[in-house]
C-alpha cells in the first residue's frame, strides 16, 4: 500500500516537474476547459438547455423572432436557430438588462461570418465560452500566485473540476441570464483574489471588479439588491492602498455599482412585474398555506382565487387569463408585494417551508424540467446531459438540504475567517482585509437571493432563481480548499507581499 502510494506520489511529482516547463498552472487549466467544455457546446450532439419561455425576453426586442415549429420545442428541446428580422422591429425591450450586449455582439459575429437572416445560437456560445475561458485563467492565477507547482497544478485540476461542470456551461447554449451571471461571478471572485495576493496592478482589478459587478446586477432584475452586498467588498478595497488615484478609483467604482443596482430596479418594466406578482401569490403564499382561503380573505382579497394555488403565469392551460381586464381591476390591484411580506410575517412557518424548499433547489443547478438536447439527437422528451456532471451529481446527492445548514455554513464561514480578518486588522495588514470583506459580500447575498426570489416569484423556476448561491457556494468551496492546501485557512499572512505589512 506505502509503495503504491508512494509510486502515485512520485509519479505526479514528474508530471508536475515536467509541465512546469512548458506551461503555467492557470493556462494548463484553460486548456483541459477549453476541451471539456468544448465537447459540450461544439461537438453534436450539441448541448444546451430548452426554452420555458423565458426566451422572449430577448429574442424579439433584439430583433430576432422564432422560426415555424419552435413553440414545439418548449421545455422539451435545445433549439438553436432563431430568424433576423429583416425590417423595422417595433418590438421593445421587456426589461432592462446588460444580456442584450452580448446578444447583439453574437448577431454581428453571426451575420459577419454566417447569414443575415438566419442566427444560429453557437455564435453566442462562441462568445460566452471566450470569456468564460478569461474567467478560468484568472480564477486559477489568483488562486495559485505564489504557491508551489506541486498544489498549485491540484488546484487547477480541482478548479476545472468544479467550474468546468457541464452542469453550468450547459447554460451557454442558451439564452437565458444565467449564463452572464456565471461569468460575472467569475471574474469578479478572479478580480478580488487578484487583488487580495498583489497581482497586477490595483486600479485595474477594482476596474475589472467593478465592471463585472455592474454586469451581473443589471444582467437580471433580482439582482438590484445585490449591489448594496458587494458594497463591503469595496469597504475593503478602500483599506489597501492610500494613493488618492486609487480610493477615488475605489469610489467611482462604488457608486456606479450602487447606480446600477437603483436603475435595475426603478426600470423593472410593468410586464415583468405582473409576472413576479401572479406567481408570488400562486406559487407562493397559496401554495404552502394551509387555508388558502382565509389567507386571501385576510388580506382583503376574494376567496374565489385561491382556485389560482399552484397555478404559474406562463402554463399553457389557466383557469383565467392572466391579462384579463378582470384580473388587472380585481387582482393585480389588491395586492402587491408588501402584502406577500406582512402574510409571510405573520405566517413565518409557510415562509421557512418555502426556505427549505428552496434549500432543496440550490444544488440542482440543471433543470430537469428542461431538456438538454436538440431533437435530432432523438434521446427522450427533456432528456438531461450527465457527461462531466461529476462535481454537481455528488452536491445533489450528498450536500445537507435544508434552510438550517445553510444558515450554519454561512456562520461557519464568517466565523473560521474572521479569526485571520482580527489579525490582519490588529497588526495593520489591511490588504488581508479583502478576503474578509469579499466573504461578507458573498455570504449576504445567499439570504437577499432566498428571500429575493421567494417573495418576488414564489417556488416558480427556483433551480434558476437560486443558481448565483450555487456559484457563490463553489467560489468560497474553491477558495476554501485552496487556503487549507496551502494552510492559509486561518492566518493569510504568507499571502500578503512584505512591503503591505504596517501599511
């Protein structure tokens, strides 16, 4: 056994010694991603995740409309191909979002190198895989600067193994949101530990930081909140450098994420906010309520809708018209979502039932009511990829599923780094106060995001509603697994260059 062991250990030695010849542990990374993950999105069978009707959101506001037979596919099939509108678009946008952007730069490559009339899905794949593969390099930089070749390589691997999940980048071929928020949190996580261990230049990480924030708040409309929790990250930003450049750099960057996150929400458009408050009352509150009845009468409203329990906005058969004139004079207008939160105050069991059910749903980052295939690949209705689903099959089976670990986790967190954070702020070393702050930034955002999601849309799609605590959970997992490896769990201080001591 001790020499087999000890075979394994010299044989990984070799491996590590030869390919710290040619190639760094951050660009190794890419490379095994840039195959695995390529495998997924180029090569057919091609893999991605079927419309639930989201997909309108963006499809005719940035001038493309479905081609005949796609309202077949809903829920069940990958489509990949999408008409150009070839005339006027009247069609406005539905809500605000920084996804357009990355849209409309996939139609331009598309019409560039394909057709004018006919947008084929892969070009915005091609677009999100060339930043994602960004992000990986720079997650991996900032976790291995300065560490032996012997980890930093382990780290690598276990980064691919986490972020390379098919369970995430099966969203590229797609358009939905989630796809940007990824990455977003990507480069936002790279940006902060870049800074944290003094990598680059200062300015231009808050820069990069700065920019990603601003995409992944406005990417979505829950996401407004976000920005007041990525305001501590700035708080620790501001510590690290006293130059006047910098922390006007620092603040700049401040108030344009907190800008954003006011816009994002005063912008939320009428449409999208009668789709968040039908199904905050009929997947929310008269789902877990055991008299849904009185619930209602409670509130002021007619008994006669809880006949809407369970019901959600875009279900092919209702038993009302959601844009009946009926429902806008008697029911959008009776109640509105400091009605959902005084109810779930004075019922607080059916809000925990709600948490936990939530809870349940973090981990199940691929929808499984959503297919992953395209229908010539001719597997069966709602058919779900398991190729390098490694790391999101062992979270769905083995990680605790209730309200209460995640409550615990959050704890655990803030208490095992804050022991490093006192330290660092007792003896001056106020870059090490980044790691503290950028935990706090994430950790705040798990709570905001649960109750977001649950008062703002009920139990309706919450697999995708959850899906940023997924990525944060896996950020700090990564980070977490990184600092025990090069025993920096509980005191940074070997992170931190001589010169930042007593700053």
């Amino acid at each position: 056994m001790k020499k087999g062991l000890r075979a394994m250990n010299n044989g990984y030695t070799k491996t590590v010694n030869f390919l710290d010849r040619f190639i760094s542990p951050a660009l190794f990374s890419v490379c095994l991603v840039a195959i695995i993950v390529g495998i997924v999105l180029f090569v057919p069978p091609y893999n991605g995740i079927a419309d639930n009707g989201d997909f309108f959101r963006m499809i005719y506001s940035n001038g493309l409309y479905h081609l005949p037979g796609y309202s077949d596919h809903y829920f069940v099939d990958v489509v990949k191909k999408l008409g150009i509108m070839q005339y006027y678009n009247e069609n406005l946008a539905t809500i605000f979002s920084s996804q357009p952007l990355f849209i409309k730069l996939a139609i331009f490559v598309n019409k560039l190198f394909y057709s004018n009339t006919v947008f084929d899905l892969r070009f915005m794949v091609l677009i999100y895989y060339v930043f994602y593969l960004g992000g990986i390099y720079l997650l991996v930089e900032g976790l291995t600067y300065r560490v032996a070749s012997n980890k930093a390589y382990l780290i690598g691997l276990i980064t691919v193994f986490i972020f390379g999940d098919t369970a995430y980048t099966v969203y590229f071929n797609s358009l939905y949101s989630e796809p940007i928020m990824f990455i977003a949190m990507l480069y936002i996580i790279s940006g902060t530990l870049l800074l944290y261990r003094q990598r680059y230049n200062d300015t231009a990480m808050v820069a990069l930081v700065t920019v990603s924030s601003i995409i992944l708040v406005t990417v979505k409309q829950q996401n407004a909140p976000l920005a007041i929790c990525l305001a501590f990250l700035y708080i620790a930003f501001w510590f690290v450098r006293k130059e006047r450049f910098y922390r006007i750099g620092v603040s700049v960057g401040l108030v344009l994420v907190l800008i954003s996150g006011v816009a994002t929400y005063k912008l939320i458009t009428s449409e999208f906010e009668k789709i968040n408050q039908y199904q905050s009352l009929t997947r929310g509150v008269l789902l877990e309520s055991k008299e849904p009845e009185a619930a209602l009468a409670d509130g002021g409203m007619s008994e006669q809708y809880a006949l809407l329990k369970g019901n959600t906005f875009f279900q092919k058969y209702k038993a009302i018209d959601v844009n009946s004139p009926y429902l806008f004079k008697h029911f959008y207008n009776e109640y509105g979502f400091g009605w959902i939160l005084k109810h779930y105050l004075f019922h607080p069991d059916e809000l925990f039932t709600l948490l936990d059910i939530a809870a349940r749903d973090i981990h199940e980052v691929q929808p499984r009511e959503m297919g992953n295939f395209e229908a010539s690949a001719k597997r069966p209705d709602k058919a779900q990829v398991t190729y390098f689903t490694g790391y999101s099959s062992i979270k769905r089976m083995f990680y605790p599923k209730t309200i209460g670990f995640i409550a615990i986790w959050m704890l655990v967190y803030l208490g095992i780094y804050g022991v490093s954070a006192y330290q660092n702020f007792k003896e001056k070393r106020y870059r090490g106060l980044v790691r503290y702050g950028f935990i706090i930034a994430l950790i705040t955002m798990v709570p905001g995001i649960l109750l977001i999601s649950i008062v703002g849309d009920g139990d309706a799609d919450l697999a995708k509603h959850l899906f940023l605590i997924a990525v944060i959970f896996d950020g700090l997992t990564l980070m977490t697994i990184t600092d025990i490896l090069t025993n920096h769990l509980w005191s940074d201080e070997g992170n931190l260059l001589q010169d930042e001591k007593g700053r």
